[in-house]
C-alpha cells in the first residue's frame, strides 16, 4: 500500500481509531459483565427457587400429615369421652384407652410429632389438678410437670386458655433451644365445648418442615399477625421484621437491596415460610476469565480499527500522492485540500441559485400535499406562509367553461393567465395560498378564524384580479368553503369535504361562495335503522307475521322517503338491509332454496344496490318467509312440540338448557325460544322447572324421609339452595314442610 507516510489526517485517524477501540471494549466489557452478572443472578435465584419449591412441598407433606392426624384425634369419639369424663370413676380407664389410640394416631402419621392431650379445667387450681391432667403416648402427666417439660409457665397455660375463651383458632407457641434456635412449634387447637374442655396441642419438630436450621435464616408468618423468626438473636430478629414488609403474596421470590426473600405458602396450616438468602456474587475465576476476554477483545479491536484505518486512508493518500514531492515527506493534507475550496464556492453560487428555484417549485407541491395528502402535514413547513398551529379552510375554485369542447389555445391561455393573476394576489395577502390542481379547480388553502373572515379575504383577491374584464371571460368560477378547523393536519380532510360538495354543484344554485350548509337539506348523512328495530323485524317475520312488511314500509318510508341520503349512506343502508335477510335465514337454521323454494341472488343485490328493484325484491324475500311460516301445518307443530316435550321428560335430570334443546332440533336457540313459546304456551326454563318440581313431589310423596340434597340432584338442580327456592316458587312451601304434611296425612 503506502510506506513512510507521515500526513496529519493519518496520525489523527489512528488516534481516533485507537480511542473507539477503548470505547467499544468498555461497552462490550459492560455488556458482557452485565449478562455474566445476569446469567449467574439467574442462576443463583433459579438454585433458590429449587430449593424454595422442595422445601415447600416437604413442609406442606408434614404439616397436611400433622393437620389430618389432630382433626382425626379431635373426632375421635373415644378421645370425647375421655375429655368429659374427668373426676368420673372410668376416667383412667379410659386414660389407657386414650393413650394407645394416641400411639397409634402417632406411629401411622409420616411425620414424626408428639402429641398431648389437656383437661382445660379452669374451676381448680394447679393444686387441685390431677396427675392424669395432660396424656400423652408416653404417659399421663400433671400439668405442671407437663409445662415445666416444654419450658413453659403457667402465665403461658393461662394466656392460651383466655385465647381459646374467645378464639377457636389454633394457637402457636415457638420453642427455642440453647443457641436461640427455633426447634419445636408448639400447636394448639381447642376441642369440643363441654363442661370440661380438651386443648390438644402438637410438638412439631421445626426441622421437619424446614432443613439446615442453623445455618439458614427464615421465619413463619401467617395473615393472623403470627411472626416466628428462626433465632432468638436481637438482630437477626429486627433484620427479619424488617423485611416482613417487602412481601408480596403475588411473587414466590422478591429481591430487596441485600437480600432474596423466598416464600413457600403452606395452605393446609395457612403459613408462610419465608427463607433469607444473601444475594450472588462472581467468583474469583468468572473475574479473571472476564478480564482476559476484555484484553483479548482489545487486542482484536485494535489490530482490526488499523487495518480499517489504512483502508480508509489508502484513497486519500491515491489522490494527494500525485501533489506529494517525496514518498517521505511530512505533510497536511487539509491545506492540500483547501486548495480547491475556491472552485467549490463559485459551484455553491450556482446551486444557490438553482435552490431558490427549487425551494418555490417545493413550496408548491408542499401546499399541494397538504391538500391532497392526509400525511402532507408531516412534512417540513414551508415558511414564511403559515403557522402549523393556525385556524384555517380551504377553498375549491371551480372554473366551468360556456363550452368546454370548444375551448381553443387562446381561451386556455387567457384562463391560465387569469389564474396566474389570482396567485400573485394570493401571495399578496399573505393569509391565503393557491395552488393549481387541475386546468378548471385550484385549492385555497385560507387562514382565517370564522367563514365570514375567508369570504372577505376572497372578495378582496377577486376584486383586485382585474387583469380580465368580466366580458372577457368564458367561464363561471365558483368558490367552496369548508368548515375553520385549527392545524394543518387538517387541511387535508377540509379539502376532502370541499370534494363532497362539489358532488352537487349541479342539485345547488349558481352561488359565488358554496359552504357546508348550502347542501344540508340534500346530504343527509345518516340512516335510522336502530338494532331493536331489525330484531324486531327478524323476529316478526320467523313468527309469520304480517305486520313485519308493514314495519319493512315505514322504515323504506322513514329513510327513502323523507331524507335524501348520499350516495354512501345509501348503499349502507341497502347492505344493512341485505343482511337482515342473511340473518333471518341465519336463525332459521336452512337456506333459502329448503325454506322458500328459491335461491337468493345476493350478488345481484350488492351490484344493483341503487335500483329500487333490490328493495322489492327484498320485501319479496321477507313476504315469501312469512308464507313458508304460515304453511306449516298444525300436526307438524304438534309432532314437534310432542318431540321437544319427550326431550324434556327423558333428560330434566340432567342440566338441559334451552341450547341443549336447539342443538337437538337444529334450529337456533332464540327460534327455539320462540316456536316453544308459540306451541306450548310456557317458556322453556318455566315448563322444566315445574316439570322438575312435579317429578320431585312424587318421589317425596313415596319416600317423605329423603334428603333434600339427594331429591335436588334427582331432580336436575345444581345446588339445594335453588331447588328449595324454585319448589316455593311454585308450590308455596318448603320440601321439608311438604314431606311432612305426606307423613301427617298418612298417619
């Protein structure tokens, strides 16, 4: 390539390139740490989520055991009669009894837990108390013995039984060995009222719920306000409490400034356990290993930048050698460069120049795609002629010819020369611009506040083009105004409407300035077909009534006859009545050529939607439906009312709903409702339920001691509660009081 070149451009190229090539290491090195740091968080929280879901189910497997094993022994009916049979003769008896039911409730549980059982005697006094007071399957005990063997007191006996004199919740005790570590829940849960009470209290073991207790931080929380933290430590307590409030029973993991906090939600004791771990940090090796990618990744990035360097040089260097005198000289190849300035500036004169022309051809089509382009406004204002923000209007100048096939090259000359005068007055005036669309119709764009500020604008524009005397002219100009709307997004939609009037500058007189409201007793922009109207209609007409073409007349009437709809509503409104038919045949479930005898050409309708021959023929269509419905005959409506009733009778066991019936006849669910109505005289749902209710007096008339539960699901009904509700409905009373008068009669 080049050798021994020592140009200026060239050193600051390589120092350039040299300086990217430390910016781009620094962002690929943060880029990298970034996802590493990520990858590695993702991974640790990922481990602790692992962990977070075995340890949830082992806890959940114990404490269900647990839970099922107390509400067994709190059923169990022997346990009962121990619980009242205190200071009676077979209390010890029954002490033995109880005590190896005990073991064997313990033995056959998965969880190992003990398991005491209390008599809450709350008359006497700890002096008075028998030995035999708390039984466990080791042994009966007294209660002091008892409480002295769980570290308890008796001020703890006596806030757990003032708890269970207004609470019949379980109570939950913490139990913490020498090191301050939470090793043992004592679970309390209160048993029948009697009037001597049994507390049944559980010793489970902190260490079948949750693993490593020493060395992992956690605590046991529940919505009732209980907080057991793992560790009798000050600070390790205050730590915990204080975390409590970033918990968020949404999320299984939360991540605070210092910390993972994981929960595990253990539903049949409606605990929390929430584990503490320290957040991930990289390891010595992931940082060494990071650093020698950062070196490797400058060092590619520095050998690549100068090889692209000389690249990039090598053209400069081709095009300033042939001016270089040695092959090693020092040089700037700006000064070199700078040279040729001069000739750049005498070209830049004549582009100026060749701009200006430009910038007011730009101007123009500017102005002419803000009227003509609804995206025109995005482009760049073309100053000085408008603010953006602006009130404006535009006008349609429309130029009509006396003759139009006999204009000659003068006459077309002389308008476009007329139409130039009008331009130069518009730029005079500054608030108006004019742009040529075609060779009759240019569009003003006005800036003004209100319409009679533009009409005067254009009066003056029009007064001063005086180039053309009036009997000069072979045309008829006539202006149209939009509606003042603020913005140049909108110039686009004003011009769009200043169009729609000039569909019926020939329904209008021959007026100067044309607005809006010069059409407003011809465009009628909307039809009156409300959607309770074609509901009614479809459903007059599936009945076969009559009436149903004469609703058909007022709404032609309503729509054709006294509003002169546009075009386009028109031919919404005809579509909108073609899919009436569609939808009639729709809920009929058959096709024109089943239920008529004829098909239908919808095609032809949505091509000819402007022929009144389309409304006849679709007020046919409908007076041939009413028909077929009236041709049915009586038997046909009987077998089928017969079919429907046997449908009813075979499954109203079942939970049939009026769907159910329609889908077995293929017809649709409203025609079903309907035609039902019409042949039976009931509503679906009315004729079921006092069929229901009539089969279920029966069978309580043959069995007056069934349950009512078993007579609701006999019945068809989904829940007791609606069917004692539906029976009073239609027989007065309840089905207990029912059952009950068969029973009285009978005796």
């Amino acid at each position: 390539m080049y050798k021994h070149v020592h140009g200026r451009y060239q050193q600051k190229l390589n120092i350039i390139f040299i300086i990217l090539s430390v910016f781009i290491t620094l962002i690929l090195s943060s880029v990298l740490g970034f996802f590493l740091s990520r990858q590695s968080e993702e991974s640790y929280k990922n481990s602790i989520s692992l962990s977070r879901t075995i340890l949830e189910e082992k806890a959940e497997t114990s404490l269900k055991n647990i839970s099922n094993t107390m509400t067994d022994i709190v059923n169990d009916s022997l346990i009962k009669e121990w619980s009242t049979s205190y200071q009676k003769d077979n209390f010890y008896f029954l002490s033995s009894q109880v005590q190896r039911a005990l073991t064997k409730y313990c033995s056959t549980s998965e969880t190992r837990f003990q398991t005491y059982l209390l008599i809450d005697n709350t008359n006497t006094t700890n002096d008075e108390i028998a030995p035999s007071d708390v039984l466990s399957p080791k042994g009966s005990f007294s209660v002091s013995d008892f409480l002295k063997s769980k570290d308890l007191t008796p001020k703890d006996l006596s806030k757990i039984r003032e708890y269970f004199s207004t609470h019949m919740f379980p109570y939950v005790l913490p139990h913490y060995n020498e090191k301050g570590q939470l090793d043992f829940l004592y679970y309390w849960i209160k048993g029948y009222q009697h009037p001597q009470t049994c507390i049944y209290m559980a010793e489970i073991p902190v260490n079948s719920i949750v693993n490593n207790t020493e060395n992992q931080k956690f605590w046991i929380a529940n919505d009732d306000g209980l907080f057991l933290p793992c560790t009798t430590d000050k600070e390790t307590t205050k730590l915990l409490k204080t975390l409590q409030q970033y918990i968020n029973p949404n999320k299984s993991i939360i991540k605070t400034s210092d910390y993972y906090i994981a929960s595990s939600h253990l539903p049949s004791m409606n605990w929390s356990i929430y584990y503490l771990y320290d957040h991930n940090s990289l390891g010595i090796l992931n940082i060494f290993f990071f650093l020698v990618f950062v070196v490797l990744i400058y060092i590619l990035l520095s050998t690549l930048f100068f090889y692209i360097a000389k690249l990039l040089y090598q053209p400069i260097y081709e095009t300033l050698k042939p001016t270089l005198k040695e092959e090693n000289e020092h040089f700037d190849e700006f000064k070199i460069l700078d040279e040729n300035l001069n000739r750049l500036q005498t070209l830049n004169k004549n582009l100026l120049e060749t701009q200006k022309t430009t910038d007011r051809l730009m101007v123009q089509q500017y102005y002419q795609n803000l009227l003509t382009d609804c995206n025109g406004y995005l482009a760049e204002i073309k100053k000085p002629y408008f603010s953006e923000t602006a009130n404006f209007c535009v006008g349609l100048l429309c130029l009509h010819p006396e003759q139009e096939d006999a204009l000659d090259t003068a006459l077309l000359g002389q308008l476009e020369l007329y139409k130039n005068i009008l331009f130069q007055e518009c730029i005079k005036q500054k608030n108006c611009f004019m742009v040529k669309l075609s060779m009759y119709r240019c569009g003003l764009i006005i800036q003004a506040d209100n319409l009679d500020q533009a009409k005067k604008l254009l009066n003056q524009i029009f007064s001063h083009s005086k180039g053309l005397n009036k009997t000069e002219k072979s045309w008829e100009e006539q202006i149209i105004l939009s509606p003042v709307k603020k913005g140049l997004e909108n110039i686009n939609s004003s011009y769009r409407e200043t169009l729609k009037i000039a569909e019926y500058l020939s329904m209008l007189p021959h007026d100067k300035i044309i607005t809006y409201d010069s059409i407003a007793s011809v465009d009628c922009t909307t039809y009156s077909y409300p959607l309770s109207t074609e509901n009614k209609l479809i459903s007059e007409v599936i009945d076969g009534q009559e009436k149903a073409l004469d609703l058909f007349d007022e709404l032609i009437r309503e729509n054709l006859t006294k509003k002169r709809l546009s075009m386009e509503v028109l031919q919404n409104f005809v579509y909108t009545l073609i899919g009436t038919v569609n939808r009639i045949f729709q809920e009929l479930k058959s096709s024109p050529e089943d239920f008529i005898g004829r098909p239908i050409n919808y095609e032809y309708w949505y091509t000819h939607w402007g022929d009144s021959v389309t409304i006849t023929a679709i007020k046919a269509v409908l007076s041939d439906v009413i028909a077929a419905k009236k041709q049915r005959s009586q038997t046909q409506d009987e077998l089928l009312l017969t079919q429907m009733l046997d449908y009813i009778h075979e499954n109203f066991k079942d939970n049939i709903m009026l769907n159910d019936l329609a889908d077995q006849f293929n017809i649709s669910p409203k025609y079903c409702g309907i035609l039902f109505k019409q042949l039976s005289d009931n509503n679906f749902k009315d004729y079921l339920n006092r069929y229901r209710i009539e089969q279920a007096k029966k069978l309580i008339q043959e069995r007056p001691s069934m349950k009512t539960k078993d007579l609701s699901v006999m019945t068809g009904f989904n829940s007791s509660n609606t069917f004692i509700r539906v029976f009073g409905k239609y027989t007065g009373t309840t089905p207990q009081k029912y059952a009950e008068q068969i029973m009285e009669n009978k005796l």
